[in-house]
C-alpha cells in the first residue's frame, strides 16, 4: 500500500510531464535515467532518489515543486540545493509560504473576470523575483476530447484575457512559457520599466492578477489547487441574480476520492447580484477545491417546469443526470489506462462528485447513493457511491469478481428512472476488484447494503439497468406507492 506522499510525489511528477508534454521514455533519456526506471517511479514500484527528483524538476521547470513532493516523501530530510532545483529569482516551493490566497470571480452574463490575490511570504535566505501561474480552461471536463476538439476551433487567445499584475499595488510585466489552445503558462516578474520589486527573506507581498475568459470557453466550474503550504484560502462568486445561479463544492483528493466541503458556501444577495463566498484555514498540500454552478437560463426546460410539480425524473433530468433511452446507458463504458488517465479519472470523479451534490438537493437519500460516470454523459469507466453516513467510495474499472450464494430481494431507484422502484434480487456480499488512481489493482469486498449500491454502479458501468436483474414477470412500481422513501434497507440480526 502507497502513503498519501508517495501518491502526492507521483502525482506532481505526472502532472509536470504533462505540462510540458514529455513522455515517459522521453523524460527518462533527459535526465539521464532508464525508461523503465520512471515507469516505475509513476507505477509505485519504485521509490525516487533525490537526484532523480532534482534532475525531473530541473528538465520539466517545475519551479521547485517536484523536489517538494520529494522532501515530503522522504520526511523533511536531505535539504535541496535551491540553485539545482530552480532557476535564480524563481521561488522554490519548499521555501515559499501563502498567507492568504484569495479569488473573486465575477461574471457578467457574458464573461467571467477572475481576480487572484496572494499573500506570499519568502522563507528562504534567497530573493523571489517572479511568480509562476497558470491560466487554463476545460468547457466539457471529464470530456477531454470533446474539450481538445473545442479549444482547436476556438483557441484562448492573449487579447481576449487581457491579463494585468501588480505587485504591492505596483503594475509588474511576465513572460510567457507556454501557450496552448487551453492552457497558458507565465512568470510574473516583479519589476518594470520603473523599477525592481523582489522578495526578499523574511518578507511578504501582495500579488495580484486579473484576467477574463468568455463563457462559451469557461465551464461552469473554478477550482482550487494547493500546491505550496497556504494558511487560508477564500473564494467568492459574483453572479448576475436574473440567472437563479447555484453554487456547490467538492474537494478531490490526490486518491481521486471527491467529497462536500467540509465548510459551507454561504449565500449574500445584493442589488442585481447574488454572492457566494467560502473559506478553509490550513488547507493541506495538493487538495484541490473545486466549485460548480447552475444558472436557470430563460430557454430551458428547467425553467418552464414547476419544480412543486416536475416528476422525480424530471427533476434528476434538470440537475444534468441521462434518463433512460440514451445510448450511452446500453454500452460498456471505457476503462481507463491508469495512471496514465489518472488526470482524466480525477476530472471524472470530481464531475462526478459534483453531479451527487446537485442531486442531494432535490432528493434525500435514506440508504445512500451512487452515480455511474453513463449517468452524467461521459463514457467512462468511473463511478461513486456514498454510504448514508455520507462516506465517499471511488470506483474506476471496476468488475465484481465473486458474489456469495446468499441473496435478499429489496426495492431499488435508478436516477436515469426515478419515478419507480424496483425489487431487485442481489448477492448478500460480493468482491470487487477496482483500481487507485496510480494504477494499483486491489479487490475490496462490499456486504448488504454496500454490496447492493456498488453492485448497482457496477452495473451502470457495464450498459446494465436493474430492470435487467429483476424476477421476470415483476415490474417497477411507481414512487408514490413505494414507502420506503428516506429510509435505510432492513437486514436481519440487528444491522
């Protein structure tokens, strides 16, 4: 079994040779390793030297973060040459601490306005002169094809996002290292024509930057990533109120589990605007907190139905869940290839995590609830499943392997046909072998109720409903005659 800092390592060396579009074989030949040396490293078999993860840092420009992960994985110990790790004037992230990150995003009914505002404290004994940051956009996460597909035919250009910088209240100028379709890449340098402006040791400063990316390329989703030791984050929302926005959040950890925030959104209405703001202290390293929103726009159907009296399917239908009919729920959906989809499986599970939330607002779920990655409109082999304790299971590739001969009969709903019920035979236990994000193969075994939730996703993820399980000759009652609403499934012997 990997450590959450072995997970965090891997993840960050990964997500740095994306960036910067290395293969493995690739990266292996720049720093002078085996192809098969950082296979491993990415598949958990092989631990990391330090020279290794110097080496990685230097040929990606990861600005210090790899060989962060790497002094965290080795506990704190074997203190990195700054110079070896980063180019001078650039921070290294083992010595570089966020007081404050604080983000507004303001959008018009046309373009979103972001607004970053970072405390950033220099710990090291060497002066910062410039900031990385990244400005990237996914209209379709979970989607990444038809996201690529999206951004070749209507790229992110430089005018339309009209950066601006300051530094202390002082405009700062950057320079570009990289400009995609999708993704833009730059160092903020302190200084221009007028003068320098570093950080110096024991110091902090006031960084901001500002930029605006239309709707038809935003996505109606911000998030969050930790990536240097922060005391606090905040974000706040600025909407339009004509559009009904709502606003919800999951954090995805660097196992791919997405969960609520633990912390509320809190809701200001204002004249013409609505805010929503939220805040965490302490965040821990590489959490990423994303917040999604709807806006009730004048030409749906949503808009048109009386949500006191739309259907339970309808109202599954308005917060983005496939009903019944669509090809999509009669096929198999598509495994990934992990680790190297692990950053598509976390765009999935945290579209996934997000569509969960938008349904425990229409719905309560007495005995838990799940969703099939079919179910939101993306073919992949990913779902979710929360226990009534509101615990979060992430499923990817998974298959039951083994089912006990024992089996009980009890009422099932589906969200793709939420206005009946159905009796459903299924296994009192079963075994199921799924994978963590890094690619490690494990088989967990689920009884009662948990085997019937995961059996149900499971299900979902091989184009099968539970129609195709119940007695032949039984039918779907409708929900206004199922009483169980609300309630847990009955087992014998007290559980």
């Amino acid at each position: 079994m990997t450590t959450e800092a072995e997970d965090a390592f891997r993840a960050e060396l990964k997500r740095w040779r994306d960036v910067r579009g290395r293969s493995q074989s690739a990266l292996a030949r720049e720093v002078g390793y085996g192809p098969s040396y950082v296979s491993k490293v990415e598949g958990g078999t092989q631990r990391p030297s330090e020279a290794f993860a110097l080496a990685a840092d230097r040929v990606l420009q990861a600005g210090g973060s790899i060989t962060h992960a790497h002094r965290e994985l080795s506990g704190g110990r074997g203190a990195v040459p700054r110079q070896q790790a980063s180019e001078p004037g650039a921070p290294h992230e083992s010595s570089l601490i966020v007081r404050h990150e604080d983000t507004r995003l303001h959008f018009d009914g046309t373009v979103y306005r972001a607004t970053q505002r970072r405390e950033l404290y220099n710990d090291s004994p060497d002066p910062i002169t410039r900031y990385l940051i990244r400005i990237s956009v996914d209209r379709y996460p979970g989607d990444p094809e038809r996201s690529n597909e999206h951004y070749r035919a209507n790229p992110l250009t430089w005018e339309e996002i009209d950066l601006t910088a300051t530094v202390d209240g002082e405009p700062i100028g950057w320079r570009v290292q990289h400009d995609r379709d999708a993704f833009k890449e730059l160092w903020l340098l302190f200084e221009n024509a007028h003068g320098r402006y570093p950080l110096y040791p024991g110091e902090s400063v006031w960084l901001e930057y500002s930029y605006t990316v239309g709707a038809d390329k935003w996505g109606t989703w911000f998030q969050r990533a930790v990536r240097l030791p922060t005391e606090r984050l905040s974000v706040q929302l600025d909407f339009p109120s004509a559009l009904a926005p709502k606003v919800w959040g999951t954090e995805t950890t660097m196992t791919a589990a997405a969960l609520p925030f633990r912390t509320a959104i809190t809701r200001t209405e204002g004249p013409g605007r609505t805010l929503f703001a939220w805040s965490t202290d302490d965040p821990p390293l590489h959490a990423r907190y994303r917040l999604e929103w709807k806006f009730r726009s004048s030409n749906t159907e949503e808009e048109t139905t009386d949500t006191m009296t739309a259907t339970a399917s309808e109202k599954m239908r308005s917060v983005g869940m496939v009903q019944e009919g669509d090809a999509i729920l009669e096929k198999p959906a598509r495994r990934f290839t992990l680790p190297d989809e692990a950053e598509d499986a976390r765009r999935v599970v945290a579209e996934l995590g997000s569509a969960a939330e938008r349904a425990a607002e229409v719905h309560v779920f007495g005995k838990g609830m799940g969703v099939a990655a079919p179910q939101i409109g993306i073919d992949r082999a990913a779902a979710i499943v929360r226990t009534p304790e509101g615990e979060t299971l992430t499923l990817l590739n998974p298959r039951i392997i083994e089912e006990s001969t024992e089996t009980d009969e009890q009422y099932e709903g589906c969200l793709s046909f939420f206005d009946v019920r159905g009796m459903v035979p299924r296994p009192m236990a079963i075994s199921v072998e799924h994978q963590d994000i890094d690619g490690t193969v494990r088989i967990t075994m689920f009884e009662q109720g948990m085997a019937r939730l995961v059996a149900h996703e499971v299900d979902h993820l091989h184009g099968l409903l539970y129609r195709a399980r119940m007695r032949p000759g039984v039918e779907p009652i409708p929900v206004s005659q199922y009483k169980g609403t609300g309630s847990q499934w009955q087992y014998g012997g007290g559980k």
